[in-house]
C-alpha cells in the first residue's frame, strides 16, 4: 500500500498539494498561538492545608493540629504521600493524589470533608483552616520593586496593594500578584499596663470592648411617613480622635476613656519583613501568571502596564529584580536559531552529496513541511513551546530530512540509470517505500510510550515524545507525498552515466567480503566493543540535570533562632556589599522574611543575585557562585546556602521515624559523618536549630482553686502581646479601606519580664489575679521547625558536593558511611529533591524504552513480515552504545537526563541504517542473488545514503551539541550522546550487521529444517 500512496501522489498530485498548503496554513496560525513557558503546564491533585494560631510554638500546634489534620486527611483513598511542615504560630499540611485517579478538583472537596469532620476537635483560637489547591506551575514570572520618594513606607504599600495589584490582575494571563516587603497600616492602642492595674482591666478585656462596641449593622425594618426603610445601627468611630474617645466600661455604673488607659496611634504593624536593593529599602511584587498562558505574553503586558502607570505617577518608579522570563525568552530564540542553523548544515551536507540544487531543494521543502503542521498538532493537544517541546523540535531537525533524503537519493540514482525524472520518482518511490516506512515507523514507536509515561515525570515528558512523534509522522507523510511530486516535476532527466566506484567504494567492499569470511569474529568483535562500553558508561558520573548559566544565582541565608529582623538586615547588608564586588555582578535584591519554601521567620532571608548576561561577562555563573562561597565565609554566625535552578541542593535527602528524638540523634550523626567528609560541602539539616521561648507553666492546682482558666491566661498573654488573631481584631473604617485596630501593651512593657508577670488575669469571682500568681515563668528553648512525611517526624538533611563531584557520586557515596548502613532500628532514610526525582524519571524512562522496543520489535515483524529479520535490525541498538560513551567520556560530561532522552533517540534512528541495508538484501535475494552476493551489493547501493543521512542528522544537532545560547547547556549533552552514538554506529552497522544477517539467516535456514517436519504435520 505504500508503494501505491507514492504512485498515486505523483499521477494525482492536486490533493497532496492542497492537504499541506492547509496544514502550512493552520500550522503557521497556531504557531503564533502557542504560549511560550519554561516548564510544560501540568495540573497535579495537591492540597494544601493551612492553620494558623497566633503565637502557638511548632510543638503545640503538632499536637493539637497538624496531627487531628493528617489523621483527618489520611483516611481518604488515592493518596501518594503527605507532608507537613509546622512553625510558629502555623501547620502547612500538603497532601498528594495518585496522578489520574482522583481530579484536583475532587481532592479539594475531599480534603475540606475530612477537615470539617474534626473542626470541633482543633482549638478554638485558631484562625479557620484554609484549603487550597497547589498548582505546579503558579511561580513568579517576573519580580519588580517600585519606589517613590513622595510616598511613606505605608503609602507606597498601600499603592501596591491597591492600584498596582488591581491593574495587573486585570491582565489576561496574570493569576495573582503578591507584595514583597512593605508595611501593613494598623491602628494601635497601646495601653499602659500601669494603669490597667490601677483599674483591674485586662488588655482581652479592653479588646472585647472594641469587638462588641466598633461595628456597624442593620437594625431591622420599619415603615415611617409611607416610605419601606431599613433601620441600621452606626456605632463606629469614624477618626483617630473619636476612637480615642471612645469609652471602656469598667463597671455597671462607670467607664473610662480608651485615651486614659493607652495612646492610641494611626502606625504600621511590626515588620515582620523587608525588601532591598543594593541596599535601599524598596517594596517589591511578584507576579504569577495563570494556568496555560504564555510567560512571555504575560510578561510583555505587565511591563506595558507598569510603564503606563509610571508615567500616570511620575514620582513611581518600577525595577525588574527578578526575571524567569528572559531565560525562558533566550530559551526559545536560541531553540530556534538552533533549529535555522541545524537544518541549513543538514541541506550544506545533502547538496555537497548530491551535487544538484534541484535534487537538494527538494530534500529541503521536506523540514518546513514537517515542521509547520507540528505546531498545529500540538497547539490542538494543549501543548506549549516550553524546553522539551523546543527540545523535542530542535533535535528532531535532522531527522525530519532524514525520510526524504533516503526518497531523493534514490530517485537520483534511478535517475543516472537513464530514466526520467517521472518515471524515476515512481519507481524509486516504490523500491524504497517499505524502508521509509520501518525507519519512521521505528521513530514513532520508540518515542509514542515517552508521551504515556506514568506520573509526574510523565506530565513532563508527555509534550517531548509525542512532539517527536507527530513530526517524524508528518515527515513520513511528505516522504510519501510530497516528496515523490517534487521529484517527478521538478528534477530533470538526466542521461544514463554508468556509476564508477571511487577508491573508497573499493576499499570498503573488499573490507566487507573480509569480515563477512570472518563474520562470527567480527560480531564477537562488535560484542567486545559494547562491552567496554558498558564498562565505560558505568564509570561516568550520573547527575540529574547538567547545571545551567540562567544568569542569576539564590542565595539561601538563616540566622540563628530568636535573632530579630535588624540582625537580618545587618547581615544581608555585608553580604551585599561583599557580593557587589564581584566583576559582572549587576543587581542584589534581597528579600528578608521567608525562606525558599515560604517558611516565614524574621531570621530568613533570600538573596537575589542579577548577573549580567553570559554573553557579557568573562566569568560562568559557577566560577562566581564558587567565588562568592569562599568570599562569604566570612560573615560570622550566618548559615548560607546556594540553591540551584531548581531551588534546592546538590544532595538532599530525609531521615523519617516515629520516634522524633531517634530520628533527631540519627540525622546529628550522619551530619557529623557528612562534615567530615570533603566529598559533601556545607552539609546542613533544616530543622535541626532550636528557639529561645519565654515558657510560663501554669499551676493547674492553684488556677483551678481561685477559678482561672488555662484559656484566659493564653488569651490574656497573646492579646497583651501580640495583639488578638488577625480574624477577630475589630475595624477602622477609613473612606473605602478597613484598618485593623491591634489591641496590646505597649513595647516597653511588652519586653519587660517584671511587668508581664504582673498582667492580670479575671477569677471566677470577677477578681483580678496577677499571672506570677497561677503561672511559673522560665526561659527555655524548643524547636523551630517540624517537618513530617507520611504522619513521621522527618529531618531534611542537604549539602552541595566538592568540585567534580556530581550528585548520583554523591548518593552512592552517602549511602557507604557507617551512619547510613547503621541505623537505628525504626528510622529510614528517603532522597528527595533533585535525588529523588532522578531516580523516577531514570526509572521510568527505562519502563519507557522497553515499551519503546518491545513496540518497534512488532512494528517490524508486520512490515517485514519476518521474526529473523527484526531482530537483526534491533542489534544495531547496543552498536550505538559505543558512541555514547565516547563522546561523554571526551566531553566530560556526566550521565544526566538529557543523555538519557538522547540514548532514547538513538533507539528511533540508528535502526535506519539496517533497515536500508536488510530491505535491498531481501530485496535483492529474491531476484536471484545469493545471499552474500544480495547483502555485499546492499552495502554497496545503500552506503552513500545512509552515510548522507547519519552526516544530516549530525549536522542537524551539531548547534546543539556546541551548547552556545540560553539553554545550551541542556541541550549539549544529549546532542553530543547522539551524536557520538550515530557516527560510531554507522560505521559499525556498515561492517557489523551484514555478518550478523549472515548469521541469523543461517540460524533460520536451520530452524526451518529442523521444524519443517512439524509445520507439516500441524498443517495436515
């Protein structure tokens, strides 16, 4: 039938025609539709819960909160695995679904069932629990910072809050928009605890008065002078002077005004963070873009918004301080220009083989054609042009050309044989129809299960394959098409000029009758050869991602527990001012707060550093991060920590148990055992530090006696302190905005041991009763944070690794200490981050090539419609092995993911090169020829087109394998994995596969003499 679709084409060449100038329409449409992103978009069933209760240590709410939620939660079926994270005054609980058993949407309905069902068992002072659903992709796009010297600290927050935040989440695109820095406007009443004393009140009691008395409301409905009217109550204080006037009830019979018991201040609340950069107090936002937009398309219309507000508000000025765009922008131009660049090497390299422009051109037509109806395939699957579809489109490039090649040569060669160039094209197109159709056939069968893989990795992965896929389909369909037509309609017939075979031709024919004599020594030879490369391969460092030059570098920093927000500033300062002395240093933003992972602490803080383009600085990024790490050793009493692309560290991993004092001791001696080994740099556990804590333990005998409730005394502490929780403070209306009223001492007394154990607390029988009276006051220390995994305390243990040392050294080495081998019984250890992801995705790339093979196996047993056969084309595979590790060995580089993807590529195409040589040996045996004859003849016809494609494949990804651009990192090393792996097997499979068709045939022959006898009988 494929001989017959080629046939028809040329005699009928109107339909052909008209089906690809529409698919070059719509294709070229939805290339312009296509969102640009870094990483595909994928939804993942993840909820997040959140509880927060102000002023509760990790300890408490561990047990009084996360524990109830994660017993709550677990019962649900589908579930992968839960993690929490517990810190003062909050429990983060994330929970995981099976990926396609359970919808997002159906997990967060599940899991806010399950909380509602032990709502009545969590304290009362907690703010209500939020349930959320985690999306994967919702990170900053871009991160400005915006000034304005008419403005005060608060103003310019509310600006952001208010007019930039709505004007950008107008934006098609934008999801949210989150403040960095800045101050939140509060109205405080500090009160004298002096004078609370005099008079027996109570800070929670002066609070409660605000609550019942600061409130507008409805009061109902009544009919007056024949008008409907509703009746409301206005009891709030509409100034700073009124609500200072305002009068607390101290008995039945008397009151006092607020103003005599505290000053009442329009002010800021307590930073709890800041924002610099280069040192100068900024505020700062990030924008998140929306589910499935274009990074690039939302990024444009947020600079294009800001620069009208800015000139709307000339005194605002907006700085980009972080931007994940341009990289992914450079990804995509460099994607492209790898593309243009790859596919003319691959024409340069056809024309200097053929040596007619015509014959060429035709060659070329075949890459957009291919191309361009790719993008409204994948456009039509939701797909977008992120690193592995761009990935998937650039390295297929050489390949897309590969199907009309092996087509237009063949049509030359019948074309010198004397024939027109219409009858040349419609007997080489049928000659050469089952060869075209294996070889994309294999393609597409290797690379169809990457875009099934299970899980998340398969999420990502889904868009590479199936892109790959799609083309190399729509390059068959213009090999059998397209190509066929240009060549009978464009080509010139060409007089009969008998072919001379060239000294190489010679040559490599006598060296192949050599090797076919000997031709169980030279496929033991070939053994022999992948072997040692197996040998060298296991001898490769593994890695899961090559670090990228993304220009830009994050900086982790933490202060010891307990310091305050100025010892944070203080210390980011000096490091700043130690990192602006680097040469190709641009910008330092520095946000102060919050870790990497959202945990807030004033003690926190994230450095940004804006490097200038590679381009323009002499200096990798790694050479300045190694740089930086030696330079800020020396700020004192500051745990530092660089982050790659990703966010974490060269190795990390958890150890779990039940038990949190075994699993405390356990991660202590495996972070002595990592310090003392120069393998593993700055190894550090996240939760191992510990807090100050002023504890006061109530007398339970005493306070029951006189009446006072543990309730009271925690109220009485947090209200006098801190103020109530955020969803009880009572509220200031000013004009449109409601401002939070904080009730609490004021800050002398609140830092001031003596008076607090003076605080009053009311009795059973309405008397006050000092604390020092029912509570023991003791400083103490407890613990910062607490990490659980699967309902089990769990340490997070992380650490960068020396100089040449990669991460999968890293984990084979850490699982060789003693510590590791010796555990205790009841404690685990689990990678996570960038070591547990590679494990997976190397795991379920395997699962993907065996699929991949067992798929091109019964691919080619129907088209060959021989079991011997497929076998020997499959054996070029291990042939390529050879390749692969030669090329990493020369380039140093190690056995990452994309080396991987590379390998997985190898299998689709170097079983071309047997495809070609077996499909004219068969042919050419059953005309006639023996067998040695048939298959010597094949290698002599078909070596120059195989020689032409394996040199266009090559010269396709050689841009790509030279690593030049944003993402060439990336790219580099699988294009020089396929590289290697396709030069090596070519010649290999030029020497190689005859003799072992040779072989194989023989072992047929033999089989079917031996079975010949009860193929008979059965038939009878």
């Amino acid at each position: 039938m494929s001989m017959n679709i080629s046939a028809w084409a040329i005699r009928k060449p109107l339909p052909s025609l008209l089906l690809f100038v529409v698919l070059i329409v719509v294709g070229l449409y939805s290339f312009t539709q296509l969102p640009i992103t870094y990483f595909p978009t994928i939804t993942e069933p993840v909820v997040k819960i959140t509880v927060e209760q102000s002023g509760a240590t990790p300890s408490e709410l561990e047990t009084e909160v996360t524990r109830p939620v994660e017993n709550a939660v677990a019962t649900l079926p589908n579930i992968k695995e839960m993690k929490s994270t517990v810190t003062q005054g909050r429990s983060v609980t994330e929970v995981e679904f099976e990926l396609g058993l359970v919808s997002p949407d159906r997990a967060v309905a599940d899991v806010r069932d399950a909380v509602v069902k032990v709502r009545s068992d969590l304290p009362e002072t907690i703010d209500e629990p939020v349930i959320e659903r985690v999306e994967e992709e919702a990170q900053s796009m871009v991160t400005y910072a915006v000034t304005n010297r008419d403005m005060t600290l608060s103003e310019l927050s509310w600006f952001v809050d208010d007019v930039v935040s709505r004007r950008l989440q107008g934006l098609k695109g934008v999801g949210r928009v989150e403040r960095i820095g800045g101050v939140e406007r509060e109205i405080h009443v500090e009160l004298d605890p002096t004078r609370l004393q005099a008079l027996s009140l109570t800070a929670n009691a002066v609070n409660q008065n605000l609550i019942d008395n600061q409130i507008d409301g409805s009061g109902g409905r009544s009919s007056l002078s024949g008008r409907d009217r509703t009746i409301t109550s206005v009891a709030v204080a509409r100034s700073v002077q009124e609500l200072a006037a305002l009068r607390i009830s101290l008995s039945d019979t008397t009151s006092i005004r607020l103003s005599d018991i505290g000053q009442v201040r329009d002010t800021v609340a307590e930073p709890r963070s800041f924002a610099t950069l280069d040192k100068f107090d900024v505020i700062g936002f990030s924008v998140y873009r929306s589910q499935g937009a274009s990074d690039v398309a939302v990024a444009q219309e947020v600079a294009a918004a800001l620069a009208t507000l800015s000139s709307d508000n000339a005194s605002t000025q907006f700085k980009l301080v972080e931007d994940n765009v341009s990289y992914t922008a450079g990804n995509y131009h460099s994607a492209m220009k790898t593309l243009f660049e790859g596919a003319s090497l691959s024409i340069v390299i056809v024309f200097l083989f053929l040596r007619d422009w015509r014959a060429t051109a035709v060659a070329a037509v075949a890459l957009p054609l291919s191309i361009i109806p790719t993008f409204f395939a994948i456009d039509l699957l939701g797909f977008s042009l992120n690193i592995l579809s761009l990935l998937a489109i650039t390295l297929v490039t050489g390949i897309l050309v590969d199907d009309a090649i092996v087509e237009i040569e063949n049509v030359v060669r019948h074309r010198n044989m004397g024939k027109s160039a219409y009858r040349a094209a419609l007997d080489a197109s049928d000659e050469i129809g089952l060869a075209v159709m294996a070889i994309s056939a294999t393609i597409i069968a290797v690379f169809t299960p990457v875009g099934f893989m299970s899980g998340v990795v398969g999420l990502y992965f889904r868009e590479f394959g199936l892109t790959v896929a799609i083309a190399v389909f729509f390059s068959l369909l213009v090999a059998r098409l397209i190509t066929p037509i240009l060549a009978a309609y464009i080509m010139t017939s060409h007089a009969a000029s008998p072919e001379q075979k060239g000294l190489l031709a010679l040559a490599y024919e006598g060296l192949l009758r050599v090797t076919l004599r000997w031709r169980w020594l030279t496929v033991g030879c070939a053994l022999g050869v992948f072997a040692l490369a197996l040998v060298v391969i296991g001898s490769l460092p593994t890695a899961f991602l090559p670090e990228e030059d993304t220009g830009r570098l994050t900086l982790s920093v933490e202060l010891p527990p307990g310091a305050g927000l100025d010892e944070t500033r203080k210390a980011t300062n000096e490091i700043v001012d130690l990192v602006r002395l680097q040469d190709g240093v641009e910008h330092v933003f520095v946000r102060a707060g919050a870790n990497t992972t959202g945990q807030e602490d004033v003690r926190y803080a994230v450095v940004l550093v804006d490097l200038l383009h590679k381009s323009q600085r002499a200096r990798s990024s790694f050479a300045i991060e190694e740089s930086l790490e030696r330079t800020l050793s020396a700020v004192a009493d500051v745990r530092l920590r660089f982050l790659n692309t990703r966010g974490g560290r060269d190795l990390s991993f958890a150890v779990l148990s039940a038990d949190s004092d075994l699993a405390q001791r356990a991660a202590e001696a495996i972070l002595a055992t990592l310090a003392a080994d120069k393998s593993f740099v700055n190894p550090t556990a996240d939760n191992a530090a510990t807090r100050p804590e002023l504890r006061m333990t109530v007398q339970m005998d005493k306070a029951s006696t006189i009446g006072v409730s543990s309730a009271e005394i925690a109220r009485t502490i947090r209200v006098s302190t801190v103020g109530d929780v955020d969803t009880r403070l009572p509220k200031f209306t000013d004009g449109s905005r409601q401002i939070p009223i904080r009730v609490l001492l004021d800050s002398r007394a609140r830092n001031d041991l003596p008076t607090l154990e003076m605080l009053t607390v009311p009795a059973a029988d309405g008397t006050a009763v000092p604390l020092s009276a029912v509570v023991d006051m003791s400083l103490d220390e407890s613990v910062s944070t607490i990490e659980r995994f699967d309902r089990e305390r769990r340490i997070e243990i992380g650490a960068d690794m020396a100089s040449g040392l990669t991460s999968g050294q890293g984990l084979d080495r850490l699982m060789e200490l003693d510590s590791v081998k010796n555990l205790p019984q009841g404690v685990r250890i689990q990678a996570t981050g960038d070591s547990d992801t590679e494990g997976e995705v190397f795991s379920s790339f395997g699962v993907a090539m065996g699929a991949g093979l067992l798929l091109v196996l019964v691919v080619l047993i129907l088209l060959f419609g021989s079991i011997l056969a497929p076998w020997t084309i499959l054996a070029s595979l291990p042939l390529s092995i050879g390749g692969v590790a030669a090329g990493l060995f020369l380039s140093g580089s190690a056995l990452s993911l994309p080396v991987v993807i590379g390998i997985l590529m190898l299998m689709g195409i170097v079983t071309k090169n047997a495809i070609m040589l077996l499909d004219f040996a068969i042919h050419r045996e059953a005309h006639g020829l023996s067998r040695i004859d048939a298959i010597v003849e094949a290698c002599s016809e078909r070596a120059r087109p195989i020689i032409m494609t394996t040199l266009a494949m090559v010269g396709g990804m050689l841009p790509s394998a030279i690593g030049i651009g944003d993402g060439g990192e990336f790219r580099a090393p699988m294009a020089i994995a396929v590289i290697g792996g396709l030069l090596v097997s070519t010649l290999l499979s030029l020497i190689v596969i005859p003799s072992l068709h040779l072989i194989v045939s023989s072992v047929g022959d033999w089989a079917v003499r031996v079975f010949r006898p009860f193929l008979q009988s059965a038939e009878i």
